[in-house]
C-alpha cells in the first residue's frame, strides 16, 4: 500500500489532470442527488478484500459519482451558503494534504501553523479588536461556535457559586442553528429574543427584564449575529456590548456567514461594535473562498480559551516543555489532531493580496443590489427587504409554498441553477420566499437573469 511503484505513478497523473481539469473549469456541471441504490447499482462493491484498483475506484469517482454531487462554486448555485474558493486555495488545499503535518502542536508544525497565524493576523486586524487577541482554524462555524461557548462557560463557572449551575445564553430568533446544537452539546440553556428584523439592545434588555432571578443567574453569555444566514441581517453589536459589558455577559458574535464583509468597506459600519465582542466566528468556507473545511474562531483573551481546551496527557507533556514553544493551535479549540486548513486560505492571501479579497466581496454585495433593482423591475416579483450583505429575499406574488419547491426541482434537473426557498416571518405566519445568497464572484447579471426569467 505504500510502496512507490508503477500504479501509483499512474494514478498520479490521472488524479493530477483531473484536478487541473475540475480547478480550471469554470462552468461545472451541476450534478445532483441520486438514490444511494441507484449508485450502488451503478458502482458496484467497491470495498472488497483484494481492492478494485486505483486506476478503477478513481474512474467510478469521476464518471459517476461526483456526478451526483453539486459543486458549491457553480456561478449560479445561490442556494443555503454557497462558496467559491480560490483556484490558488484549493492548489494548496492539495498541498496541505501531500505535505502530511499534524496541525495541534508548534512542535511538529511550525512552519504550517506560521503560515495559519499569518492569515489568522489579517482576520483578527479586520475585527478591529484590541492587541492581544488571536485566534485558530477550526472546521467549521459549528466548531467555533461551540469552542466560544466551552470558554465563556468554563470563564463563567470559575466563580465558585456558578460552579453547579447549568448555564443559559441569549440569543435571537435569527440566530443560525448551530447555536442551539451547540447549546445542546454543553447541556446549555438557550434563550431567544423574539426580532423581527436585527437583535437591538431595546430588544436584548427586554427579554432580560423579563427573566426572573435564578434564570438571570444562570445566563453567562450572549450570541449576536453578524450576518444572519438566512437574511444577512447583522444585529446592533454596539449596543448589545454595551449591555454585555454592564452586566458581564459573555458577547460571542456568530459572524460565521457574514465576516467576510468586515474586509468591505461599503458595509463595514454595520459591524460597528465586534470590536468589543469576547469572541468571534468568521468562515473563511464561507465568503473567504477557501476550500472547506476551514472556519475560525478569534478570543479577545485567548489565555480564557487555553484554560478551557488545553488538554492534558502523560504522551503530550513534552508539548509543554520550553524546548517545544511556540503557539499550539490545540490549546484553543476542541480538536487535538487537527489538519492546517488554514493554510489554502494563507497561500490565497500571500498570492492575491488582501485588496482582491476585498473586491471579491464588494463584488458579492454589488451582485445583491443589482439581482434586487432586477426583482424590483418585474412586476410579478416583490423584494420583502432590502437586499443585505449577500442576500436578498423576494417573493413571486402568488406562488404557493409548492411553487417555490417546484422551482428548485425544475431549476436544478435541467441543470439551470441551485436556488432554494427559505422563510419569513410575518403577521399571519411565516411565508415561503424565494432567496438568493451571492459569494462567488463569476456569477454575472446575466446569471441572475436566466434564473429570475423561471419565475415568470
Ligand atoms: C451564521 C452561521 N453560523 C454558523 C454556521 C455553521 O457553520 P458550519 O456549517 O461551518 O459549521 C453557519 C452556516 O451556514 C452560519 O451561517
């Protein structure tokens, strides 16, 4: 199995133009799900105890399977949170993978993780908060969310009183999912703030008036959202620190969608006060075009993060001893063994500069305002708010909730686009509209067009 032979050479080279094929091409087919016995029926056993060969396993991936999968970086996928990563990322994304270096610890990957604490400086720079902070990659906005809540809580339960209480945090109702999942994880109480639009501080203290005196004192953090997935809506962070501060709360903002926008200058003031937060999610999956998965979370002490995930064990001392200094990625999330995926986003910044990552944003925002000023010139189509960061919900007057599906299933079998419904709150309920979500910066006018011409 690791012998270098032949075979191996020639599956090199296959799995080598096939990447080159699929990073330089720049409408992928939209492929979409099938049964999993249609594929079984297609591919055959393919774990077996003699194997099927490289050469054979990699065909059946090529024709077959990644058929049935849809590339995120399609120009018209505008569905959930698509993304787009950069043809240098995703080279480097290979490196990182040929390059075989253990990601926890300084001592065995200094070289990588300097370049992840590069990338890592111009994130914490973008936040504008103060000196000290830092931050590490994690998998993913889930894994950053739930590394946030470990710190706060394990901060809030140092105090011997809190020790045997089960913590509470506040959040909104349009908080992304992964608050609550992670709430769960930690057996956290979560509690909501009913918005119909951002999360205010007016909004904030009223549900803290409301709460009786026990709950208050279980409460150890707030999560505001700096950029909702489903609306790009960034909650009044300002104000929400303020409160955070009074009564010492811990302030995590989920900007897991929506700081890619703080390299934006047209939208930067709408994140007015993440400064002040104690910890913050950012995506680069998301709007920093790496290649998944790669999402980061930043502390404002990040000595409150090392208490609270740095693990102890009789094989890792050496880890600690002052021959092996230096920044240990481990000590500041909940994953020990851990791959650089940092690194593709570190390779994208070196070789574009950080200038094209700001016209690459800008360029997703422009493309919100111009899909919603061509939802506004057709009179079968209605915005329900102005478009915010990347997203624009709107509505085809009319059309019932099994329309709007319709339109996804129709839209993607003829291989036109991924386009998906979503919600939205209103008096009678909640009603299904249509969304769009921009990330990647090939989608064209023409793109938005093409789809917005299926409604009619
Ligand atoms: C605001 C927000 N937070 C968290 C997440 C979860 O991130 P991930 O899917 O990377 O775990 C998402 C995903 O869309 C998100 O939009």
């Amino acid at each position: 199995m690791h012998n270098v032979d032949i075979e191996l050479v020639e599956m090199t080279l296959d799995v080598m133009k096939y990447a080159i094929h699929r990073i330089t091409n720049e409408s992928p087919e939209l492929g979409s799900p099938r049964k999993e016995e249609e594929l079984k029926k297609q591919v055959g056993e393919t774990i077996t105890p003699s194997g099927i060969g490289g050469e054979n396993a990699f065909h059946l991936f090529r024709d077959v399977l990644v058929k049935a999968t849809v590339p995120i970086d399609h120009p018209r996928h505008l569905a959930f949170v698509p993304a787009a990563p950069t043809r240098a990322a995703i080279m480097f994304d290979l490196v990182t993978s040929a390059s075989s270096i253990h990601g926890a610890y300084w001592m065995e990957g200094a070289g990588g993780i300097f370049c992840e604490n590069e990338a890592m400086r111009w994130l914490v720079e973008l936040t504008g908060m103060p000196e000290n902070a830092f931050g590490v990659f994690t998998s993913g906005g889930s894994a950053a969310n739930l590394s946030a809540m470990v710190t706060a809580r394990e901060y809030w339960r140092k105090t011997k009183e809190n020790q045997n209480k089960k913590g509470c945090l506040i959040t909104s109702v349009g908080a992304h999912s992964s608050i609550k999942a992670m709430a769960k994880v930690i057996d956290a109480d979560v509690l909501l703030v009913e918005t119909d639009d951002l999360m205010n501080a007016e909004a904030l203290q009223g549900k803290i008036d409301s709460l009786d005196k026990g709950t208050m004192e279980r409460v150890f953090a707030v999560v505001a959202t700096g950029g909702t997935t489903n609306a790009g809506i960034v909650d009044d962070l300002n104000g929400i620190a303020k409160i955070c501060k009074e009564l010492k709360l811990w302030f995590h903002v989920d900007a897991a969608y929506g700081g890619g926008a703080l390299a934006a200058d047209s939208v930067r003031h709408l994140f007015n006060g993440i400064e002040k937060a104690d910890s913050i999610t950012i995506d680069p999956h998301k709007w920093l075009f790496s290649p998944y998965d790669c999402g980061a979370i930043i502390y404002k002490d990040p000595e409150l993060a090392k208490t609270a995930h740095s693990q102890e064990g009789s094989y890792l001392d050496i880890i600690k001893d002052p021959g092996a200094h230096g920044f240990n990625p481990a000590d500041y999330q909940i994953q020990l063994t851990r791959r650089l995926r940092g690194l593709p986003l570190w390779f994208s910044l070196a070789t574009h500069g950080t200038d094209k990552y700001k016209w690459a944003v800008e360029r997703g925002i422009e493309l919100a305002n111009l899909a919603g000023e061509l939802i506004s010139s057709r009179p079968e189509l209605e915005l329900i708010r102005p478009p915010s960061l990347s997203c624009v919900l709107f509505r085809r007057k009319g059309w019932s909730a099994n329309e709007y599906n319709n339109w996804t299933y129709t839209n993607h079998r003829e291989g036109i686009a991924l386009v998906t419904p979503s919600k939205w709150k209103t008096k009678e309920g909640f009603e299904t509209v249509a969304r769009f979500c921009f990330i990647n910066p090939d989608t064209t006018g023409e793109d938005i067009k093409v789809i917005l011409d299926t409604m009619k």
